[in-house]
C-alpha cells in the first residue's frame, strides 16, 4: 500500500512554489476523460478506420492501442498476423455518448475468423437493466488447440453492433479502443485441466474506515487498488476504473457498497450499481448489479480461484477467465437514471478488496507475451498531480503515486526547498536592523 504523507507547516509554507514545479513535471489526472463520451482512451492511441470487408482490413499489432469509430450499422474489419502456437486476444471498447438512449439489449459483438471464415471465438457485450449508454468491452479470442484455427496466417478481427431495433435507441456511430494482446505457448507441456479443487468460500468483507481513492476513466488510466477497504464519489452515468494487482496463486475477493443519501428517500431504480470485473486482457470475468432505493445496498463478486495458467481448461466462464496474473480490473458504473429518481449526487461508492495466497512463479513460457508486461502484476497507474487533489493527499504521496521516479523526485523537492529557504532568509536580512 502507497504511503501516506501528512502535510506539515513547513510544506504548506512552500506550497505555491512547490505546485507550480510539480505540475510542470507530473502526468495528467489519471481522471482526465474524452470530450463528451466520459472514457478515458490511451494517450497517443493510433487512430485506424475499419474496412468494411477483408481485402481493405488495416492491419493490427499487439501490444498498440487503437481508436476507431463504430457505424451504427455494418461490420468492421481488421487484419490480424499470427503466428503458431500463441493465444491471441483482442479486446474492444465501445464507447457510446453520453447523451445516447440505448436498450437493454443493444451493444457490440466481436470475434476473430481464420482466412476461410472460419470462427474462432466470439463475444458479446450489451449495456443491461441499467439502461446507461457506458463503455462496454467483449474480447475476441484465438485460443491455441483448435485444429481450424491454430496454424500461422491471417486472421480477421470483425466487429459489429449488436441491435435491439428499439425504436429509443439513439442513432450515430460508437468510438471504439482496441488494444490486441498476444501469449505464447509454453516452453514445456503442462496440466490440461482445470484445479478440481479450491476454496471457494467467501471470506469476510474487510472493515474499517475507508480511504479516499480517486479513479481512471479507462483500462489504461485505472487508479491501483491493494487490499483495503476504498472509498470515492460517483455520478450518474459516470463510469470507473481500477486495477488491482494479482499475482500467479492469488485470489482476488472484491465487495461494493452504494451508500445512503441523506433525507428522505422515494423511488427505486433497477440495476443503479454496477460492478464489474475483467482480466489483464479485459477479458469478462464477473459482474453484480445493486438495485437502489436510497438506502444503504451492498454485494460481492462470485469467489474465484487462484490465478493458474490452468484454469482456461475449466467449463465455467469465471473459472475459465482467471487464467493469468496481472492487472484485474473493477470497473464501476451508477446509471444515469439515478439522477432522475435520487438527484445528481455524488453518490458515495466503497470497495472492499482482498487478495488472499502466497504468489507462485507461474508458467514458463516459450516465449513474451505482448505486451510484455500484460501479465505482470501493476504498480500504480495513472498517479498525478490531480489525483491527490480529489484524495485526502499532499504532493509528497503524489510523487510518491506518480512517474517520477524517487531520486528525481527527491531532487525536485530538496531544491524546491531549498531555493525557498535561501529567498527567505534574504528576506529576514534584509529586514535586520544595521548595527
């Protein structure tokens, strides 16, 4: 857990100097979101258009990030090279506006086809009860073993809208993210089923007073959590990201509660909070929805198994998704349908996060993954300047959080201190009477 650093009257005294030297030098607001969508994409995302069939499909690397742009109707396609043996994995982000009307049912497919059309493997993402235009991620996949489609060659990233034909939903194009992932085969043979066997109770929820976190608008802008318990503000319609580090052998526990509102409370709105939860491919893991009534609600994800390369060998969904180490992301969203029923908020939101197990080594690969860092557990991300000034923070945990590093952050604030030491004693000199 980052350290924290209580203000003291010395720094509050070089407080103006020593802000103006640190916003000159650390990143952005892990905050900061896109124009009027709320989603925060990739700094420096390339921007590609999508064909509309094979022969035009713009290539696709891993390990980049990508922005495109959805049409309402249609397929996109993206070319794919890759190679034998390695699992490939390409998640896609779509990101209707914000002002959209949208239906349950409405949302975005995507799969990966072999050269003879062939499927590989599909997923399907829609926005649920909630009825909230949010970012929604599926995950198409080329898992190694298929006799169709585990050869070197191209392949076809399609993407689509998936339609109610509500009458409600909101005409117009989707921004899309892409950020497609690659993970080689191991460099010796290993188990080929799933753990019979884990605990899978449900460990008590952590308790305590909370600690103020702010949160990213996107995968790659997710705040850090470790266990604790964690607490921020959410608005209606507002959607938000962390990641939580979890090693090879580790069990990740994760409880949200919606905190009362003060005065009297009438209404009710059906799936208000949504918590969901995805892999370090942003591959869907679990989700729990709370219903609200303006009284305290609280609920906590299915109990997952260890972190194991041998998990994707089990039937079950949630089972099959933990299979790597590295960031998992909780991504929190409150309806805007709230703001209607309970006012604009915010509304008090608190995570309660454990990860239980002692971390292991993991597999050998034969190879990178690529990224190469995808399956390696994260430090913070996203820590800036801005980000303490929604925590109870001062600058010495921002740099702490952010990415400078230690001694370059050492120099800054000795030399900060020590120029504004020297200008006050000049001061106080000057001042002294002659004698």
């Amino acid at each position: 857990m980052i350290r924290r650093w209580r203000t003291a009257a010395g720094w509050r005294g070089i407080g103006t100097t020593a802000a103006l030297a640190l916003t000159a030098l650390l990143p952005a607001s892990p905050v900061a979101a896109d124009g009027g969508s709320g989603y925060g994409f990739a700094p420096g995302a390339r921007t590609i258009t999508g064909a509309t069939g094979t022969a035009a499909a713009v290539p696709l690397e891993p390990g980049t990030t990508y922005r495109s742009t959805l049409p309402e109707k249609g397929e996109l396609y993206f070319r794919l090279e890759l190679a034998a043996g390695s699992t490939a994995y390409v998640p896609v982000t779509a990101v209707p506006p914000a002002d959209a009307t949208v239906s349950a049912s409405d949302g975005i497919g995507v799969s990966i086809e072999d050269a003879n059309g062939v499927s590989c493997g599909y997923d399907g993402a829609r926005f649920g009860a909630g009825l909230s235009p949010r970012p929604v991620t599926a995950l198409g996949r080329r898992d190694t073993g298929k006799a169709l489609c585990e050869g070197a060659g191209t392949y076809y990233v399609v993407v689509e809208r998936l339609a109610s034909g509500s009458r409600t939903t909101s005409p117009g194009s989707w921004d899309l993210e892409i950020a497609p992932v690659t993970e080689p085969g191991l460099a010796r043979a290993g188990a080929t089923t799933a753990p019979e066997t884990w605990n899978s109770a449900s460990p008590e929820p952590l308790t305590g007073d909370p600690e103020r976190r702010t949160a990213g608008a996107g995968f790659t802008t997710a705040r850090t959590l470790d266990t604790g318990v964690w607490q921020t503000g959410i608005t209606p319609g507002q959607t938000l990201y962390y990641a939580v580090p979890v090693a090879w052998g580790q069990q990740l526990h994760a409880t949200v509660d919606l905190a009362s509102i003060s005065g009297d409370a009438h209404g009710y709105v059906s799936a208000a909070l949504n918590l969901s939860l995805y892999n370090p491919v942003r591959g869907y893991v679990d989700d729990i929805s709370l219903g609200y009534d303006g009284t305290q609600k609280s609920s906590s994800l299915d109990p997952l198994p260890p972190v194991a390369y041998a998990n994707r060998y089990a039937v079950s969904g949630e089972e099959n998704s933990v299979r790597f180490a590295g960031a998992y992301y909780l991504v929190v969203h409150l309806t805007g349908q709230t703001a209607d029923t309970f006012g604009k908020g915010p509304y008090d939101v608190t995570l309660r996060v454990r990860v239980d197990g002692t971390p292991n080594s993991g597999p050998h690969y034969a190879g990178s993954p690529v990224p190469k860092d995808v399956f390696d557990p994260p430090s913070d991300q996203g820590g800036g300047l801005a980000a303490a000034a929604g925590d109870d923070d001062t600058a010495m945990r921002v740099l702490a959080a952010g990415g400078i590093g230690t001694g370059t952050a050492l120099l800054l604030v000795l030399g900060v201190w020590t120029l504004t030491a020297r200008r006050a004693q000049i001061r106080v000199n000057a001042q002294k009477p002659t004698t």
